[in-house]
C-alpha cells in the first residue's frame, strides 16, 4: 500500500486554555459534558496533527504517521519492526484521570500483518517493580476484518503514581504490524466506589488458615489498600519479588520497591509470603542462559537465592523457593524426574538444581517456611508426580534441625466453575500423608467472558467458592494459608473472566458471600452445583475431508475452543461438527501465531485432539467405545488407542501461523440417529518456539484427564438428519 509515512516520537506537551481544552499532538480532551449529559469525553486521539504523543513501550518498534490507511479523518499510527510482545504504542493518561472514577476506552486498529492474531487493549499503572498490569480488551483480528473496534472499562482507584499508561500488545505474538486510529478516553457517570460494612474475611477463618491476596507497590495507597488490610492477614507481591524485579543484572539486586511493599503491610500487622525464588519466567537471560556452564548456573541460582532470602529474613513467614517446574499431565507420574520441566535451570544444572535451590535458601532463612509451588494439582497425574518428588527429597535431604528439605506444597487454584471439587479433595488428602504444609496459593475462579458476568454465572462462581471452602475448613489442619490472586475483577491478571471476589468498582460479588460463610451460602442454595456440561449440535451433512472448507460446514454452530487449563493463555480456536450415518467430521480452525512441532512428544506439538466417548457412558477409564484423536499442523496424526485410528481420515491446511484441521471419525460402537448424543470434547495444544507446550485450550473438560477420563467430556447432540 502507497501513502505518506512520517516518523514522529517526539512529545508535545498537553496546553490548557480557559475553556478546558487540551490539546496534546493531535489529542484532544474536552471539559464537563453538557447538562443532562452524564458521561464526558476527556481524550481523543485522530493522529490528524504532525505530532503525536505515543511512545515505543519497548524501544526497538517504530510509530509512524500515515495517510496508508485511517479510519477517519486522514491519517493514522503505524506500528511495526516489533520484537516483543508487549511493545506497542503506549501514552500516559494519568493527567486526565480522577481516582475512583471509572473509564470507557476505545480505539480502532487495523492489522497489517500476519494473516491473524489477537491483539489487546491494556493499561499499566505505576513503573518498574511497582507496575500492575490489566486487559482491558481482547480480540482475534485477520487481514480481511478491516478496521475493529476495542472497547472496555476500567476503575482507576489510584492515581498517584502519575504514571498511566493505554497500550496495544499482542499476547501470543511479538511481531504483529498493526494501524492505529480514533483512541478515546471517556469518564462514565458511574458513582464513586466505597467500603462496604462486610465483616472482614481474616476474622471469619482466623481459627482456621491465614487468608491473603496479592499486591503490588501501586496498592500501597487509598481504597484498595484499606480494603486489603480489612480482609486479608497475608500478602504476596504479585510480581515484585520475582527474579526479573531483584536482579535484572547481575549483582545488581534493586530491594527498594520491595521493601516499600513488605514494610508497609508489616506495619499494618500482616504477614508476608516471598514469591518467588526461581522460575523459568520472568527471570533475566543471564542467570542460565543456553551455553552457560553448570558451575556458573549452579552459582547464579544459589547467588540469587541465598541474596535474597536473607535480605528478607525475618520478614517473610514462607517462600515460593521454586515456580512450576514439573510438566503438564505427565504420563508416568512416579517418575518424578522425567515428569521435570526441561527448564533452563534443569537444561543447565540438572534435576538436582531442585535440592540445591532449597539448600541454599534454607541456609539464608532457617525459619521460613519453603514451598514448592505449583498449578493445576487437581490433575491427579500431575499430583502424583509432586508427591513423589516432595517425598523422596524430603527423605534424602533432612535438615539438620530436624525440618524437611521442603515444608509444604502450594497449590495454585487457578479454577473454572466447571472444576470438580472432588479432584481438588483428592490432592489435598494425597499431600496431607506427606506431613507437609498445604497452602493454596494463586485461588481464582473463572465464569462469564469478555469483562461480562451474567446472575447465573455469577452464582456459579460462588457455588465453586463455597463449595472449596467448605472443603478447605475440612482439611484447616494441614492447610496454612488460602491466597487469592486478585483483588478485583478489573485488576486481575484474568480480567476478562471476572475472576475475583470483588467486582471492577470493589463491591462484593456473591463470590464474598459464599467464601464468608460458605455453610450458609450453600444451604441456601442447597441441590445447586458449580459444574457446567457444555452442549452442542452437530448437525447431518457429508463434506470432503480434503483441507478446503465446504460450504456444508456453515450449517452446523460454531464450538468455542476457550478455556484454559494452564496458566497461559495461547492459542485457541472454534470447531464445527457435521454426522452422516457412518461417520462424524469435525472441523477447527487454529489461531496461533507461533507454529512448532520440536518435541519428540505429540501432545507437546502446536496440534488439535478430539476425544469420543460415543455411547456417553461417562465412564472414569476408557472403555472400547472411547478414542483420542490427535493431528498436529503437519497433518502427523496419532491415537488413543491405537486401534481408534482405523478408517480415520484427516487434511490440514496451514496459512501463516494458522492452522484448520479436518477430521473424519468413523462410528464403530454405536448407530448414530437423530436426537442421540455422544461425549466429545476438543482440546488445541500451544507449543512455544523452543518447542515446550505452553498453554492447553479445550471446549469442556478441564479436569486434565480426557486422555483416560470421559466422565468429564461435553455432550454432542446429533440433529438436522432428514
């Protein structure tokens, strides 16, 4: 495309005249709404002046002015030479805001290249350690969708750092080119949020467990930390004590922001919990970068721990000493070492870099209590694999004080409301026999979607709510601590999933209620239950399974593919199911920017599974009539069992970093009819580009076993046969 380009990273800075004017390089912010208006526009950015006041986040991407293409008016922002995903164009709104008041934001983009990917609307608030980090909207967009729009809310509820920022990322994806027109910034008439009079939460489950939440320095001030301190007895620092936050460069450790954070819930009767001493994120290159030596990995690793304990003996009751290092669903779980993470750590050190980590924290803080922290240990396999490596380190490493190499277990509680309690009880009762500490240390529960949350989903939430805690009361003699991650729904790292017990202008939701007094929130609702079974239609019709979609596939509804069932959140995708009188086809189609197929193991490739169930017995092992069926973007195929791959036919066709698979499962076990349903479920595999599964993406079952489990598979209902 041909059209006037300039380069423009210079700021101008804002100028207010007597009418409350401000214009700010082709922004605008206007004053007071008319009467009878209650909303009130207050910035608006058309890039339709030579300046502009956004900023590369990251450095390396360029912002140009163009006339190549707008959404009105007649020039737009650039993006482009990116190499990370979180660089973007980014301004610092904070001039414009007032604490507590809620925002309308919007702006319009329009991608450049690849041929798809989701991009975000986000804001930060606050610099450095102290920074918080909030979604604020999020879409897949593609070449041929033009111009879209991004709109959400958000609550400022404070304001002090002076630093603000709106910018556009691309989670998944660090290369994306993307225009830029038309951001708004529009204060709504919402009411000023306040304390409701709720009876602090520490002081319903002080005879039981310590109850906590995360902060960062950006809390330290107003409502959000009054509010912390009324409900909570413990804090961890979301991201503030993280390796990448102390140590950026080596030996260069930078304690302040922490410091501020720790003593300032200190001096408010609190305790605190340390997180985290080693992970494979957010952990700088340097300390076990590929090609580092053992000996020099070893001493990183120890420097780091050893340092930084230390700093904060005395002040810290426990510490995550080491973040998610077995893999996900390991398929021989008493095999704890093959079950490892090939980490840089482990790739640099070897397994034993797990005993050498505790050592040397143990050493720099004898009283702390040491964990090993973990999510997604309601699956069993992965449970499994925990306690046996708990177990024998905890044998062939005792203190000698007396005091296991490792005190307890964290279990991060990183839930949907289709989570199944039984599966959590089951982890609980198994790390309890070890002697060990429980703590549930990252809990939060996902219901509703896009930052909307319907009366029936929230009263599911609450359902799950009250129904762990009820649980977690019965298990109170093992269990020390339960740590929400989040506050509220708007600052949640999970925003969009209204997560937390607090809504964006920290009012109660049920959620509070059902934690509170979980007995009496459940005998209210009593025969209620959190789970939710997805259903679905597939619909009569024969296509070609040969990698070209048929137009036959638009009768049958599109599958959302959406719901996480690790931490990160990557690729994902819709499917469609056709039925004929022999077979069933399925269609999906795969956003992911990344494409990879490294590791030796398949589930670890970026590929789609489909799992059948097809008599719906919902059976705990597989039965005869059950099958997995697995295709990467390579249209390599494998099976469970292998049995289950006769007759099955499958096309692939790849465009960019997408994929759409086609499959064709033949009925074997049943005569398929109008009306009759069948367990099925979907599940869309990320790889990394090292070829390590990031993130898992399924339609219903969430429990992590579909591999074994049907009991836990969607229902497909067969229908539309003439």
């Amino acid at each position: 495309m041909n059209g006037f380009r300039k380069k423009c990273f210079g700021l101008m800075k804002p100028f207010t005249g007597i009418l409350g004017l401000v214009i700010a390089g082709g922004c605008q912010s206007r004053g007071p709404a008319a009467p009878g208006e209650g909303n009130r526009t207050i910035l608006e950015i058309g890039f339709e002046t030579e300046t502009h006041p956004f900023e590369p986040r990251g450095g390396s991407e360029e912002l140009t002015l163009t006339n190549e293409a707008f959404h009105t008016g007649a020039f737009s922002l650039r993006i482009e030479n990116r190499s990370k995903p979180w660089h973007g164009p980014s301004i610092n709104i904070a001039p414009y805001l007032t604490a507590g008041r809620e925002y309308e934001i919007s702006c319009w983009i329009r991608l450049i290249s690849p041929e798809r990917t989701e991009l975000q609307l986000s804001t930060q608030i606050g610099q450095g350690d102290a920074a918080s980090y909030h979604g604020v909207a999020k879409k897949g967009i593609a070449l041929q969708d033009g111009w879209v729009q991004y709109t959400g809310t958000y609550r400022y509820t404070n304001i002090s750092s002076g630093y603000i920022t709106l910018y556009v990322e691309s989670p998944a994806d660090g290369t994306a080119s993307f225009y830029l027109d038309d951001l708004r910034l529009t204060e709504l008439a919402a009411p000023m949020i306040s304390l409701e009079d709720l009876d602090p939460l520490k002081s319903r489950y002080e005879p039981y467990f310590l109850i906590g939440n995360i902060a960062s320095n950006a809390d330290l001030k107003g409502i959000r930390f009054d509010l912390l301190s009324r409900h909570f007895n413990v804090i961890t620092a979301e991201n503030g004590m993280k390796p990448a936050s102390l140590q950026a460069d080596q030996g260069a450790f930078t304690f302040a922001d922490a410091d501020e954070l720790v003593d300032a819930f200190l001096a408010q009767g609190m305790q605190v919990h340390g997180h985290t001493l080693a992970w494979h994120q957010q952990s700088p290159e340097w300390m076990n970068h590929e090609g580092i030596s053992r000996g020099q990995a070893v001493e990183n690793l120890v420097t780091h721990a050893k340092t930084v304990a230390a700093h904060f003996k005395g002040r810290v009751i426990s510490w995550d000493v080491l973040n998610e290092a077995i893999t996900d669903n390991p398929q021989n779980p008493e095999d704890w070492r093959g079950a490892l993470r090939e980490t840089p750590w482990y790739k640099a050190i070897g397994d034993d870099y797990i005993p050498l980590l505790f050592q040397a924290a143990r050493e720099a803080d004898p009283e702390a209590k040491l964990y090993y922290n973990d999510y997604n240990l309601d699956n069993q396999n992965k449970a499994q694999a925990v306690y046996a490596m708990v177990k024998e380190l905890n044998e062939r490493y005792p203190d000698v004080g007396g005091r296991p190499l490792i005190d307890g277990i964290g279990m991060q509680g990183h839930y949907r409301v289709n989570t199944n309690p039984k599966t959590v009880a089951l982890s609980l009762e198994r790390f309890a026999s070890l002697g060990v500490e429980i703590s549930i240390t990252e809990l939060d529960i996902q219901a509703g979607a896009d930052a909307a949350l319907s009366e029936s989903q929230s009263l599911q939430q609450a359902l799950l709510y009250g129904s762990l805690f009820t649980l977690f009361k019965e298990y109170a003699g093992s269990i020390a601590r339960v740590t929400f991650w989040g506050l509220d729904d708007a600052s949640s790292w999970r925003a969009s999933a209204n997560p937390t017990l607090f809504d964006k202008n920290l009012q109660a939701k049920q959620a509070f209620y059902a934690v509170s007094d979980p007995e009496r929130f459940m005998a209210q609702h009593q025969g209620l239950t959190a789970q939710e079974t997805r259903r679905a239609h597939a619909v009569f019709g024969s296509p070609v399974v040969d990698g070209i979609v048929d137009p036959i596939w638009e009768q049958a509804p599109a599958l959302p593919v959406n719901q996480y069932l690790m931490a990160w959140q990557g690729a994902s995708g819709t499917a469609r199911v056709l039925w004929d009188d022999a077979s069933l086809y399925v269609l999906v189609t795969v956003t992911d920017t990344v494409l990879n197929k490294a590791s030796l193991n398949a589930y670890e490739q970026d590929s789609v599974e489909v799992f059948l169930d097809e008599r719906n017995d919902k059976a705990a092992s597989f039965q005869e009539d059950d099958g997995q069926y697995r295709v990467n973007f390579m249209n390599e195929t494998s099976f469970n069992p292998q049995s289950a791959g006769t007759g099955f036919v499958s096309a692939v066709k790849t465009s960019g970093a997408s994929y759409t698979v086609e499959m064709k499962i033949p009925f074997k076990h049943r005569t398929p009819a109008n009306g009759a349903e069948i367990g099925f479920d979907l599940q869309i595999n990320d790889a990394s580009d090292q070829g390590i599964r990031q993130s898992v993406a399924l339609w219903n079952d969430l429990s992590g076993n579909s591999f074994q489990d049907t009991s836990g598979y969607g229902i497909l209902v067969l229908t539309g046969k003439p």
